[in-house]
C-alpha cells in the first residue's frame, strides 16, 4: 500500500503539469487545395499545402502514402506539383497528402482522379422494335485514337438469341464482330424476351470504365396500320413540312413513305409517328401518297396528301440597289414557297434564278448589267408562281446615276429663301422667303416664278400635294399658313397655339406634311412641344412635348404617319406619331443635329450636323445607325428615293454634295449659291432644288436622268374590309411621272378603268368585291408599249368583330381556323379564315388570356386567369368539352408538345407551370405542376428535345425545364421583362422578346448561350413562320407591328397597327396571312405581310 500511495500524487502532478502545457500549445492543421480534382493521363495539376499552428510551414508530399508517389499512381514534387501516370490506374481516384514537418502526424488530403477523357456516345439511344427485326446503332468515341469498342447485350458480350444479339451490318448470318468503329447491327430475339426492354451498350476498347447504353424495347411484330395523316396538305416551296400519322403497330423501324420513297421520320410511341417532308419533297404540286411500312415489308393502305401552288413570300431582297453601269448583280430573295417553278422577272424581262441549297427560303436572281442597269431609276422584281391562283409578289429595284450634279438654273425668288418643297404631282417648287414674307412658286419645267404673301417671316413650308396645297410655318407672327397652290391664295391662318401656364404662343419654326392623313406636324423654335394641325379642318388638333433648339427641321415617313424632328440646338432626335399625338421615340445624336429627309422606299432617315462632319443615316425600323464621312457646315438634306441617293448643302462652302445611301459614299459636289439653307428633290425629273439664303435665290441641280415612268406615291396604300358590311369601292390616286393617255395602273398585273388626270398623276376605281383580300397588291403603272413602272403597295385588309377585350389568337393551319380569347365576355371566337367570319362563339372560364392549338388531334387550349382553370375547345366540332384542368394561379401563356400533346401552362401568381394532355378525353384533374421563378407569364416548347422555355416577366429571365424529367435544366437571364416567347426549328433557337430592351434574344437551348437582335419598340407579342423566316413583333409603346427577315435578322417594315399586349399575333405557315388582335376595337385584323 505504501508504494502505490507514493506514486499517486506524481502521477495527479504529471496530470496537472500536462493539462496547463496543452491548452498553451496550438493545434497544427494541414489543409490542401483544390480538395478535389480530375487530370487526363501525364497531365499535371498544382496543390498548395496551407499550414497553421506553427511557424514551420514546410510539408513533405505523398501519393497513396508513397513519398514522391511512383510510376503507377502518379508523382509529386516538393513543391506540390502532381503528374498522373500514363495509364489510369486502378482505382483510378488517388490521394495527395501534405504532411507537416512540424509534426509528421498532421497531415491533409486532397483526392485526384486520373480519367482517360475518353467518351463514348451511342446512338440511338432509345428504340422499340419488334421480334426478328434489326436495329443500326453507332458508337462515338472520343478522347483516343482507339476508336474501337466492344458491344454487349444486357452486359453479355455480343448478346445472345434470348436478348438479342449484336452482328455485323449487312450478314445475313449474324457475325458477332469484335472490338470495332465500325456501326453494328442488332438483332432482335424471334420472341419477346422478359422483360421485354434489353440494354445494348458500347464499351470502349481504350478504357473499359467507359461506355455509353441505349434500350432496347421489344415488341411481337406485326402489321401496321394506318388510320389519319395531320396535316393533309402543304404549301409548295415550304422549308419543311410535319405530318403526324395515327395508326397501330408503329415502331421505330417502321418507314413513312412520301409518295414510295422513305423520309425522315420519328417514332412517339406505337400509335404515332412523326415525318419529316423536306423542301425538295414539296417542290411540285399534285396529290401524293402517304403510307407506313413495316420493316418486313408490309405496308398500310396511304392517305392522300396534297402539296398545293400558293403565292411566293418576299421578306426582303438584298442589295436593293446599284450603280448605274455595273456588271452582274445578284439579288438574294428571302422569303418562302419557291421551288424550281418559281420564276423572277426585272421590269418584265425573265431573269435567271437559283434556290439556296442550304435555305430554300432564299432565291437568287440575277440581273444583267449591260442591259438592266443602263438606265437609272427605279424597277420592278417580280418573283412569279404561275400555278397559284395569286401568282406574283413584286419588289423594287434601284438603279442609282454615278455622275455628279451639275448646275441646271439658277432662279432669282424672294429675300433670304429659307425653305423649299416640291409638290411632286405639280412639278412645282415652293420657296419660303423669310426676309420678304411670302412664297414663291417655281414652275421646274419653265423656271417661272409667281409670288404670294403669307405670313411674316416664313422660316418652313411643306406640300400637301394630294390636295395641292403648301403650309407655311410663320416664324414672325407666330402662325401657320395654308396656301391654296392653284390660285395662290391663303385659305387659312391657324395662329399657333400657347401652352398652358406660358405667356407668349409657340414660334413655328419648321412644318412637314403628311398628304396620305392630311396632317402637318409643326416643329417650333427653342420650344417645349411640336404641334399637330388637321390641314382639312385647319384646326390644331394638339402638341407633343417635346425639346427643340433654334433651328429644328422635320420629315415626314407616310405610310406610318410619323413625323420625325431634329433638335436644331437643344432636345434630341424625336419620332412623333401624327395621329396619336405621341413621341414613338427619341434618338440621342448630338442636340446640333439639324437637317433630316426621309428615303420612304427604305425607310431611312437622312441626318445632317452643321457641327460635325458626319452625314448620319438611321433606319427607322430598328433606329440603327450608319455614318459618313464630310465636311462640317452640312445644314440640310433632301432624298430621292427612285434612286436611293440624296443631296446635302453645306452653308459654310457654298457646295451640294450628292450621296449613294447604298455604300454611302459621296458621288460628287457642286457649288451653288450663297449661304444654301435648304434643299428639297422633285424625283422623277431628278432635279434638286437649293433654296440660298445669302443669295435671294434657288439653285436648281442636274442629279442625272433616269427612266420617265415612276410611281412615286398611292393614296390611299390600304383598305379595310369588314365582315360585316358590303365591300366598297375606292378611288386610288397615283402620283409619279410620265404618265399618258393610255396609262393603265394595275393590281397584281390586273388592269383597273383608269382615269388620265395628267403626266403626273392618275386615278382608278377599285372595287373591293372583285378585289377582297386580305391582299398585299403589287400596285404599278403600264404604258403602251408595254412600260411598266415601279410598283408600290396597295393593301386590303380584313376586320372581324369579335368578343369583347380580345386578347389571344392561335391558328389550326388544318382546319384553316383562328381562335381569339375574348377576356372581356369570358369565351372565344372561332374564325374561318377561308369565309372571313366568326363561326362560333364559345363560353370558356373567367378572363380567358392564352390559346394554344393541337392541329392533328383538332384541340384548343384556353387558360382562364380568373377561374385558375384551362378550357378544352373541339375545333371540328366547334364545342367546348364539359371538363376543365385545374392549374395554378392566374394562368396566362400556354403552349403544346404537338408530339405527345402535353400542354404547358404559365401560372403567373404561383410561379409554376402546369402539365397535363391536350388530348384528355375525361378530365384531368389538377395538373402537374413544375416550380419555376417568379412570375411566368409565356412558353414555348422544343419538340425535339421535349424541352419547355418560360418567359419569366419578373425574374427578367427565361427557365428551360425538361419536360420528360419535369425539372429546370438551365437559366438565362437577360431579357428584360420578356413577355412572349417562340421556338424556330430551323435555327434551334428560342426567341424571347425583352420588352423594355427593345430586343429579340436568341437563345441556344443546347447551352443556353443568348444574342439579341434590335426590334420594334416596346416588342410585347411575336409570332413566327419559318416557312417564311418572316417574323412579327407587335409593339405596345410605338402602336406598330414590326416585320423581320430572319434569315439576315433585319427589320424589313413597320405597319402602323395595334394589337393586345400579349400574344396578339399569329402566322398561317401556308400563305403567310398574319392574324392580329386588335383588344381596343373588340375585331381581329388578317394582315397580308410584306411582300
């Protein structure tokens, strides 16, 4: 006992001593980076060892706990640096250790897996055929030169008779091959084997870790049959054509057969197949066969399907002009239904054509230099079908003179001429002469000169030349003047208004007139607004606010009835819509920016800076942008749109300057009077008129002769009919030159009774019975001879009333129906687009929004935003079935899968999406519903990669969600507050409009990578045919419809018409015809698309 109690209390004092020692001492910790990585064979890869706890920050480095590792599993290096091997080994994962030299039993690891990176793919990778049937599968192997792999069947190698075996292609005795590249052949038991899906998989002969699988499924083959084909007919020329075939038996084996010859096809599941008709296939017309056969050969009964001649579909030539002289040009057609029947003509002479192969959307013409661009002026293309019963759409071609202005006559007018305008169907100038208050009127086939009093101090003018008549801005007495030109007189003086809370009125500085509207748009001088003026009650009818300096200038674009002002010293560049007394938009390039002419075959805006050397061109399309290179002092602008050339004045050097807008490049200059203010061009006579301050006199300038017979404007360019009342007649007027007495205009080639008024000007009746739309007619003039002129556009478009607050449209292209969602009267109206009228009205739920149509099972979807519901429409009975699915909260955008008919619902208050088959024969209950972020509000679907995108308005982003594993696969943001969303299976992309942008985003759904392309302003709705590559974006701030050729992403018109905000529009694929809700006037609009 003594001795165990003396070694107790050494013990309790070792006790104690080493509990005060430890917890003085720090703790030493290893850590290395990166924790984890993946290395190819010899590849190296850096490690840091970070160690604490102790001043000695060395370690000594290991693989698998070999010092330095080895050979096998890699080395190390002192300073961390890892080397794999050169062969994977086995495992391949290995570990890396840093052990400090403080202390050897602190240590951290980081884990290396040495991968081969080699892949293997297999395709198909999922097929279902029947007993004795064989199957073709490739494997792809990448990452070695070994390209080989080895097959096996439900991990046996090379199969067997049970699960099917594994032969070389083409034996007719199964040869099981070896390690191959080459593709192989499966063969399927003589009966169905348990279970009756098999797995044949590729292992790579490189690395055996590597493989790919795909599933067999297998079924007792029998015969097919076939019992409905959806669609049954197709436009000819189409870029491609669906057709979705119902019947039994079917397998992937099965072969669709296109009038005896296999096309491409996809198995959906045994009733259902999917083909694929190519452009070649639809390139003659006639009634085909379409048929199933079984890989044994047994064939089902064929249906008929109709391929069937319709008009061509012009979205835009390029170039659309040329120097005068040049050699061979060859204009690119984009647009749709050529085929090798489709001809082209350039002013009525036949032209040689080639289709791209790689886009049957695009035709080539070729014109011949010495023999079509000799003369200068503007020509007719005609893209010709001749078995459609419209066989022709029309565009136009500029010749453009390459020879310098030259000096034709100098006219003495009134003091200090500060404006100039040419009434085109007069042939006469009219001078503003600021410094003696008064016009003058220059007679340019004599060079005479009658004067008139107008107000005081006129600075602008404008000519009304349908109903001949100038407005004069009155600078010094703060008033307009409309000028009678037939008799010289003042009709009226409208005093220009005062705006609320100033004390003095506007100061009228500078006035444009749109003669198609009969409205004036009235720049004003250091002002806060623009004014609005009603030339046929001569009343103001508003002002616009706006900023402007001391010297604004204004253009007029007629067709969108836009007026677009300059700052002239304060403000920026403004786009005013005349009818709605609103600004479209505004455009920042510089406040000095001053004189502006619009090019109104084009559309684009010629902009001159007196401060700046640049002569800027903008397309008021998109509002891009493009420059040349000058001198400064350039004060003002004028454009011949015949030619596609314009003519700058430059106030500091006395000079006119001509301008190809085609390269742009100066043609040559010119010099003229003193201080030129302003210039204006007759176009026909090509002579440019400069209005010189400093000189009290006008300057007119030889611009080069062109060809006499022109169209330079029609009145009215479009007619409405509606379904409910008798077609009427319309008087036309056509202004242009070298008219005759036996000048006969015509609509799409068909003469019209017309009426010779003079050289300049002819009037016809159309009658709107015979001509009935909806149409984009090719309006042209033909004298004797026969002379054709260039043509313009006459358009007839149809309304349908409708509902009430119509939002939505969808178009079955089988049924040739539209269908509107009516939010306002809780129902929908079917359309037949055939008839033009409404052949039912159908009660849905509350607050209908969306429509989405299943063509080949004849189904409409609806979502109801105030019942949470979604409706079922029986488009070929014209009912609507007695169920309802049940979604999320307030459903808006819906879209359909046309392969398994699922229908994907945006629910925008619960951030879901709801799934469920537009096919339901019974209801479906509650959907299925997918999370999503915040705010859905649109789909569109991928069908080839079963792949949903929801257009997030809130989230300013777009969720790509697997529709087989019902989960987000990827996120793109970006677009701002997208509203609408498309898919082009052509280019795989989706196309999501970001509103607030301004942008259509492309995105890529194999890696979510995203582009945008400018649209129209404030694009909220979009529809798209890709038999066309035309697409339309509806936009809700500028009251227009925007037209892009999507095969060169360009903006090719704007449509002055207003439709819903969202999903307002839709494209028929086999003629083009876009249907338009119009929500503020209760119709739907068919709107025949340029050209």
């Amino acid at each position: 006992m003594r001795r165990w109690n003396s070694i107790l209390p050494f013990c309790l004092a070792l006790l104690t001593l080493g509990c005060n020692g430890d917890s003085s001492q720090p703790i030493i910790t290893v850590t290395v980076t990166p924790s984890t990585t993946t290395v190819l064979p010899t590849a190296s890869v850096q490690f840091t060892a970070t160690v604490s706890g102790t001043t000695n920050t060395t370690v000594n480095w290991l693989v698998n706990d070999v010092a330095g590792g080895n050979a096998t599993v890699g080395t190390i290096s002192s300073s961390g640096l890892y080397t794999a091997p050169s062969v994977v080994p086995s495992p391949a994962a290995v570990t890396v250790k840093a052990t400090s030299q403080a202390d050897s039993s602190k240590s951290g690891t980081a884990t290396v897996t040495v991968d081969s990176g080699i892949s293997v793919t297999l395709s198909p990778a999922a097929v279902s055929i029947g007993t004795s049937e064989t199957q073709q599968f490739t494997a792809t192997v990448a990452g070695t030169a070994n390209l080989n792999v080895n097959w096996f069947v439900n991990d046996v190698a090379g199969g067997n008779t049970t699960f099917g075996q594994i032969c070389v292609v083409g034996n007719p005795v199964c040869t099981t091959p070896g390690a191959t590249s080459a593709p192989v052949e499966y063969r399927a038991p003589a009966a169905v084997p348990s279970p009756s899906a098999v797995t044949v998989k590729a292992t790579s002969a490189a690395d055996s870790t590597k493989s790919a699988s795909g599933s067999v499924s297998i079924f007792a083959a029998a015969a097919p049959t076939l019992t409905s084909i959806s669609p049954t007919r197709a436009a000819q020329g189409a870029l491609f054509q669906d057709v979705y075939l119902r019947g039994t038996n079917f397998l992937t084996t099965s072969t669709v057969r296109f009038n005896g010859s296999p096309v491409q096809s996809t198995f959906i599941n045994i009733t259902l197949l999917r083909a694929r008709l190519s452009s070649a296939q639809l390139g003659a017309t006639g009634t085909f066969t379409i048929d199933v056969q079984q890989q044994a050969g047994a064939t089902t009964a064929g249906f008929n399907f109709d391929v069937v001649p319709v008009r061509p579909a012009m979205v835009g030539p390029s170039p659309d002009s040329a120097a005068q002289g040049g050699g061979t040009v060859t204009i690119n057609v984009n647009g749709g239904y050529f085929s090798p029947s489709v001809t082209a003509e350039f002013n009525g002479v036949p032209r040689i054509t080639s289709l791209n192969p790689a886009d049957a959307r695009q035709m080539s013409v070729t014109l011949v230099g010495s023999a079509d661009l000799s003369t200068a002026g503007l020509f007719p293309v005609v893209v010709r079908n001749p078995a459609a019963a419209a066989p022709m759409v029309a565009t136009n071609f500029a010749v453009q003179p390459t020879t310098a202005p030259a000096f034709s006559a100098s006219v003495t007018v009134g003091n200090n001429p500060a404006a100039v305008a040419v009434n085109t169907a007069t042939r006469v100038a009219v001078v503003a002469n600021r410094g003696s208050d008064s016009i003058s009127l220059i007679d340019l086939s004599t060079n005479a000169v009658t004067s008139f009093p107008v107000g005081t101090a006129p600075t602008g003018v404008a000519v009304d030349n349908e109903q001949n008549r100038a407005v004069v801005a009155n600078s010094g007495s703060n008033n307009i003047s409309i000028v009678n030109l037939a008799t010289g007189a003042v009709s009226a003086t409208i005093p220009s208004p005062t705006l609320s809370g100033a004390s003095s009125p506007l100061v009228p500085f500078a006035v444009g007139v749109n003669p198609l509207s009969g409205l004036a748009l009235v720049a004003n001088k250091d002002a806060a607004a623009a004014t609005v003026i009603d030339l046929n009650t001569a009343t103001v009818t508003g002002t616009v606010a706006l900023t402007t300096g001391a010297n604004p200038a204004v253009a007029i674009e007629p067709s969108l009835n836009w007026g677009i002002i300059t700052p002239g010293g304060a403000g920026a560049i403004t786009v005013v819509d005349l009818a709605r007394r609103s600004v479209v938009a505004t455009l920042g390039l510089g406040v000095t920016v001053r004189g502006i002419a619009v090019n109104t075959e084009t559309q684009t805006a010629v902009l001159t800076d007196p401060g700046s050397i640049l002569v800027n061109t903008m397309s008021l399309l998109d509002q891009s942008v493009t420059s040349l290179a000058g001198a400064a002092g350039q004060t003002a602008v004028a454009v011949n749109p015949l030619t596609n050339t314009a003519v700058t004045v430059n106030s500091t050097s006395n000079q006119a300057v001509a301008i190809d807008l085609r390269t742009p490049a100066a043609i040559g200059s010119v010099t003229v009077g003193t201080t030129p203010r302003a210039v204006a061009i007759d176009p026909v006579s090509n002579l440019a008129i400069v209005a010189n301050e400093g000189s009290n006199n006008v300057t007119i300038l030889d611009l080069g002769p062109i060809r006499p017979l022109h169209v330079t404007q029609v009145s009215p360019i479009t007619a409405r009919v509606s379904s409910s009342t008798p077609p009427p007649t319309v008087t036309v007027t056509v202004t242009g030159g070298g008219f005759v007495g036996g000048s006969v205009i015509r609509l799409d080639e068909t003469p019209l009774p017309t009426t010779f008024v003079s050289s300049r000007r002819l009037t016809a009746q159309v009658d709107l019975a015979v001509f009935t739309g909806p149409r984009r007619f090719a309006l042209g003039v033909e004298n004797p001879g026969p002379v054709r002129s260039n043509v313009s556009e006459f358009t007839v478009m149809r309304e349908v009333a409708v509902g009430t607050g119509p939002r939505a449209v969808a178009i079955d292209p089988q049924l040739d129906l539209a269908v509107v969602t009516n939010a306002g009267s809780n129902d929908v109206s079917v359309i037949d687009l055939n008839t033009v009228s409404v052949t039912s009205t159908l009660a849905v739920g509350t607050n209908p929004q969306g429509v989405a149509i299943n063509s080949r099972a004849g189904r409409a979807v609806v979502t109801n935003r105030g019942s949470n519901t979604a409706s079922f429409v029986d488009l070929t009975t014209g009912t609507v079935l007695a169920f309802t699915a049940t979604v999320g909260s307030e459903p808006i955008g819906v879209a359909i899968n046309p392969d398994d008919g699922t229908a994907v619902v945006a629910n925008s208050a619960s951030n879901t999406i709801s799934l469920f088959s537009s096919e339901a024969t019974s209801s479906p209950g509650t959907a299925d519903t997918v999370a999503v972020d915040n705010r859905p509000v649109a789909v569109a679907i991928d069908v080839s990669r079963n792949l949903a995108a929801v257009a997030q308005a809130a989230q300013n982003s777009v969720a790509l969600v697997n529709l087989t594993t019902r989960t987000i696969s990827g996120r793109v943001s970006g677009p701002q507050l997208p509203t609408d969303i498309t898919y082009d299976p052509f280019t795989d992309r989706f196309l999501v409009l970001s509103s607030l942008s301004n942008n259509l985003v492309l995105i890529n759904p194999a890696n979510s990578q995203a582009s945008a392309l400018r649209v129209g302003i404030n694009p909220t709705s979009v529809a798209y045919n890709v038999n066309t590559a035309t697409l339309v974006t509806v936009n809700s701030a500028s009251n227009t419809i925007s037209v892009m050729d999507f095969i060169d992403r360009r903006i090719r018109a704007i449509l002055p018409l207003v439709g819903s905000q969202q999903f307002s529009v839709a494209i028929h694929p086999r003629t083009n015809l876009a249907v338009l809700v119009d929500e503020a006037s209760n119709r739907v609009l068919l709107v025949p698309l340029p050209r």
